[in-house]
C-alpha cells in the first residue's frame, strides 16, 4: 500500500520546490507551472513525490519546447533511431540538466542525478539553503524604500 508523508512533510516538501522555481525563473529559465498541461510549454518542471519511501522528494526535469518532443516522439515511434532530432533532443535535456544543476548549487541547494530507473534524467533536490537565508535575488531595503519619503520632515503642529 502506497504510504504518503505527514502533513507537515508535504508542506516542507512543496515549499523547498517553490524555492526551486522560483531559483530557476530567476535564471532566466522557463519554469512549467504546476496543474499546467507540458503539452502547452516547455521548460523546468518541477515534481513533487510525497511517498514516504526513499523514492520520495522534490524532483526536476527538462522538458523541451513541444514540438522538438513531438519531432523526437515521432522519429522513435517510426523506428528512425539515425534521426538526428534524437540525438539532439538527449543533447539539450542533459545540456539543461547541467545547467540547472549549477543554478540550484550556486544558489546553496544541495543536488544529485537520479538514481532512480522511473526518473531518468532527473535532479533530485536533498535540500534547499538554510533557513533564514534570503535569495540573492530578494529585494534588499534599501530598494524597498521610496526616494524623498523616508527623510520628508514631519510637522509637529499635525
């Protein structure tokens, strides 16, 4: 029987790939929204396992713009193994696989290759940056602050 983790576990599990989208958007890449249909869009997508079992965690994966899938499903469906739509389509899924992986790392998320026969081509993230460490692309307080409010004089008749 299929055993999912806690409560609490889900939430920590959904917040570390909330961490990681948004890491990867602010590199620039396409990030796949959950609930979206990747027939739509390509790009990082983001899973989330909730098993309790050591297959369980927050994964990514590249999935590439539809039509270079379609190209490559079609080629492998025909039996045309030559293509070079084939070769091409492994090239970039593990060119953004690296990609990725030296994002998260730099950013202080903790990354490995799957090993997992159901995940191939896979990061799998062990964890994220410790806690209370703000991205290094959050907004700072002095970009917060609006010019010529913050030192306006203050009337004592008011």
């Amino acid at each position: 029987m299929f055993e999912r983790v806690s409560a609490e576990e889900s939430a920590a599990l959904e917040a570390l790939a909330c961490k990681v989208r948004n890491e990867l958007a602010a590199a620039g890449l396409p990030v796949i929204a959950p609930g979206l249909d990747p027939a739509l869009t390509g790009g990082a997508e983001v899973d989330i396992d909730d098993g309790a079992d050591a297959a369980g965690g927050v994964y990514v994966a590249w999935q590439p713009s539809s039509r270079l899938r379609a190209c490559a499903s079609r080629a492998f469906r025909l039996k045309q193994l030559n293509e070079p739509v084939l070769a091409h389509s492994s090239a970039v899924g593990v060119a953004l696989m690296h990609a990725m992986s030296a994002v998260l790392t730099s950013a202080g998320f903790r990354v490995e290759e799957t090993r997992d026969e159901y995940r191939p081509h896979q990061l799998r993230i062990l964890n994220g940056p410790p806690p209370g460490q703000p991205p290094v692309w959050s907004f700072r307080d002095d970009e917060l602050t609006l010019s010529g409010w913050q030192d306006a004089p203050t009337s004592d008749t008011d």
